[in-house]
C-alpha cells in the first residue's frame, strides 16, 4: 500500500500482516506516516480531499478498497479510537449506545451497553449514572468510554492513535491494562511515540522512519522493520531500527 495526498507521498509501499488476537504498535518519528496508514485500515482517510490509497488492504481476503465496499461497513468491523477523548455531547448511555443504532443492531441495548462497558472497565464507575452527560468523566474514564462506544459496534479490529498521550500516568496505566485485556477478543493495532508503552503491551512492533529521494525533495514513509516486539527492541535487524530505540534518533 502507499498513500498520496494529492501528488504528494506519505507512504511507500509497506507491505504487512496484522494478526488476530495481537496488539501491534506502530513506532517511529513525527511524519513517518503512523497515523496516515492507520487512518487508511478503516478509510478514515476517505473524508481527506486529496487523500489516495494505492494498493490494497484485505480484511479476511476482501479488499476494504474494493469499488463495492460501504465504508460504513468498513469503520463497523474496524473501530477506531483517537488521540483525545472526544464523548459525543450526550448522556454515556446513548455514547455507547450511538453505533449499535445507527448500524441497527439486533439484541437489548441495555445488554449491549453494559457489555461494553464492562469490556471497557468502565462499568463500575457508570453503572448508577447512564444518563449523566459524558462530558462529566474524568479525560481517562471518557477515554474508556470512546473504547466501549467504539467496541460496542462490534468490530473485529480496533484501532488506536496514541489513546494515552492526552492522559495522566495513572489513567495511561489503565488504558494499557485494559489494552492487555481487549486483545483477547479483538486485533488491536496502536500508534503510540512512547516507546516503553509499545514494550509494554505490543505483541508485534513496526518502525517507520521518513525517507528522502537523493536531492531531498521528496519525502515519505517507510516501513523499516516489522517483527515481534522482543526482537524489535532488542535485538533488531536494520541499524536504523537499534538506532532509534536506543534514543540515538528520532
């Protein structure tokens, strides 16, 4: 896959598998285009003018780019959360409840709301207060809540874009626990500038770093290395990679 904004390149050709069941973190310096091929794995990056996506990207053998694919149905099985807490201005209960019914999904929402909370731990704070408005959670409970309102939808994929970076140690260390537990039923992919935090809850780990043609002109993505995170920090295969999670760049 390699993306364009207009005729500019973010990323070039990065080629990968996303396994079930993992959490993986994508690592690497401002710019590399973490956020822009995350942004691609539920077609976020369709509501960009300009934006262009060559290549493909298959979810169980179908390609999400397909000229037939709804990419409502796409963002259904690929949930997504993003850098800030961002609640709707509703009460929690219609927060988590705002997919099931768009989608108009079958079951008791009551059921389907408190199953996602739960999933998210978020269930004991909220129980007694469903129908207070969102805004009223600390930033790491309203976290959680836009984890619950995105799995609530029931995706197979969950995506994330450095969901900590607006948190305060304590909720970050929550977020990662809960992290931990959600990637027993789903395929977690997050982009994360802290690289203990990959060390911490990644499974697999891709380094992406901005490369330049010769005159330096042009700049985009790459990929550098991608491989289960032990080895990635340890004991890596491209210098570039034991470069920058030694500090050494970046």
């Amino acid at each position: 896959m390699s993306v364009f904004y207009g005729r500019t390149k973010a990323i070039s050709d990065v080629t990968m598998d996303i396994f079930h069941g993992n959490a993986t973190a994508f690592i690497g310096p401002s710019g590399c285009g973490k956020s822009t091929l995350l942004r691609c794995m539920n077609r976020m990056n369709d509501l960009i003018p300009g934006a262009r996506v060559e290549g493909s990207l298959l979810h169980h053998g179908t390609d999400m780019y397909d000229r037939g694919i709804d990419p409502v149905q796409v963002r259904k099985r690929i949930g997504m959360v993003f850098q800030k807490p961002n609640p709707f201005p509703k009460s929690i209960f219609d927060n988590v409840a705002f997919g099931p019914r768009g989608l108009r999904m079958s079951g008791d929402m009551d059921e389907i709301v408190e199953t996602a909370l739960t999933k998210a731990a978020l269930w004991d704070d909220v129980k007694d207060r469903l129908r207070d408005n969102a805004f009223g959670l600390s930033g790491g409970q309203q976290q959680r809540l836009c984890i619950a309102r995105a799995i609530a939808a029931e995706p197979e994929v969950v995506l994330m874009d450095e969901p900590c970076s607006a948190l305060d140690p304590i909720s970050t260390g929550k977020i990662e626990d809960l992290i931990t537990e959600l990637k027993r039923d789903y395929s977690i992919v997050i982009v994360t500038h802290n690289l203990q935090q990959a060390a911490r809850i990644a499974d697999m780990t891709a380094f992406f770093m901005v490369s330049t043609d010769a005159d330096e002109q042009n700049r985009w993505g790459e990929l550098v290395e991608y491989g289960d995170t032990e080895t990635v920090f340890i004991k890596p295969a491209d210098p570039r990679t034991e470069q920058y999670v030694s500090g050494r760049i970046g």
